[in-house]
C-alpha cells in the first residue's frame, strides 16, 4: 500500500548536520537493540557512500545508505525507519526512490545483506534471496538481490 504521508525523500551530504541525525537514527534502530557502537573507522568509510533519507518536515523519518560494489551493483545498507513511523509505507517509499537514484547511477542490481526479520519486506519489493542464512552484527541475515529493469 502506497504511504499516504506527506514526505520528501532526497540526498544528503556525508557530514552535515543531517547525515549526524542519521548517525543517531541508525544507532537507535539498529545498533542499540544489539548493545552495538558505530566505529570511528565505520563512520570514517561511510564517506564514500551515498546518504538517502526521507523526511517530513524538520523530522527524520527514515534513512539509508548507497554504497558501490563489484561491477554495475550498488549495495544497499542499514535502512531505517524511525520507530513511531514503521509500517506506514515509509521503508517502501525509500526504497522506491533509492531504485530510481540507482538507476540514474547507471547501475542496474542492487545487492544487501537482508535481516531475517526483514526478509519478506524486501520481497514484497521485488528482491530475491539468494544462498545460504548467514550470521552479521549477531543476526540471522540473507544475501538479496534485484535487477533493475
Ligand atoms: C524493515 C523496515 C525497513 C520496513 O520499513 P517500513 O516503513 O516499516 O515498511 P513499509 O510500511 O514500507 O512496508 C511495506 C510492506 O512490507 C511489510 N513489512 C514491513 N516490515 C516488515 C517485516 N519486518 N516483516 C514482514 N513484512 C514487513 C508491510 O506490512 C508492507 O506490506 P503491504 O504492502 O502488504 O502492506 C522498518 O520496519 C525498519 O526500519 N525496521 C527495523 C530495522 C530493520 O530491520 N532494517 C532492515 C535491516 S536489513
């Protein structure tokens, strides 16, 4: 179902008072739950990453990050969608405007490591699994990928 709120997904830059508020986004949804710190190294890589977000108004509601993998894939990382926002169509929008931003790159496969618990999520927008269940940041997670056609 499409989200009936109003929001504007768009870039942000690595540094800005914006990319920190998604520093704390991210922390709060998917590192605290697993008593889990961001690095100063991760933090440092995250520079050659694109930064996507989703707001309304001033609020951040959901953020992701873009990064380049092998070839023309892109490899999609840590989607979050503030807690209070979940399940309102706000995941599916960003990653609607994440495929379109992608596609603009030129590349045409997004690949990530899914969450068990997000798996069928993903599904519903279009990715597949592929291999075997595996283990990261103390998790179940799966490798997905999508072709963009
Ligand atoms: C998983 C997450 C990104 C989904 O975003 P969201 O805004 O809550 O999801 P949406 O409202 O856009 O959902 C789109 C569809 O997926 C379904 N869905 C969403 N989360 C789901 C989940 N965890 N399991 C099963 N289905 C899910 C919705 O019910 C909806 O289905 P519908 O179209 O049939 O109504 C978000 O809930 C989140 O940040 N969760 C915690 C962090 C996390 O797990 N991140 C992913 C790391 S890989």
């Amino acid at each position: 179902m499409e989200s009936l709120i109003k929001m504007d997904c768009r870039e942000i830059t690595y540094g800005s008072a914006e990319y920190v508020q998604t520093i704390a986004l991210r922390k709060k949804i998917l590192r605290e739950p697993l008593g889990l710190e961001f690095t100063e190294d991760e933090l440092l890589a995250e520079r050659w990453s694109f930064h996507l977000t989703c707001w309304s108004g001033d609020a951040l509601l959901a953020c992701v990050m873009l990064s380049p993998s092998q070839g023309k894939k892109i490899r999609m990382r840590q989607l979050a969608v503030s807690e209070k926002w979940q399940r309102q169509g706000i995941g599916r929008t960003l990653v609607k405007y994440l495929e379109i931003f992608t596609h603009e790159l030129g590349c045409h496969e997004i690949v990530l490591h899914a969450r068990e618990s997000a798996v069928l999520f993903y599904e519903k927008l279009g990715y597949s699994k592929e291999g075997d269940r595996f283990f990261e940041v103390t998790l179940p997670h799966f490798s997905m990928q999508k072709h963009l056609s």
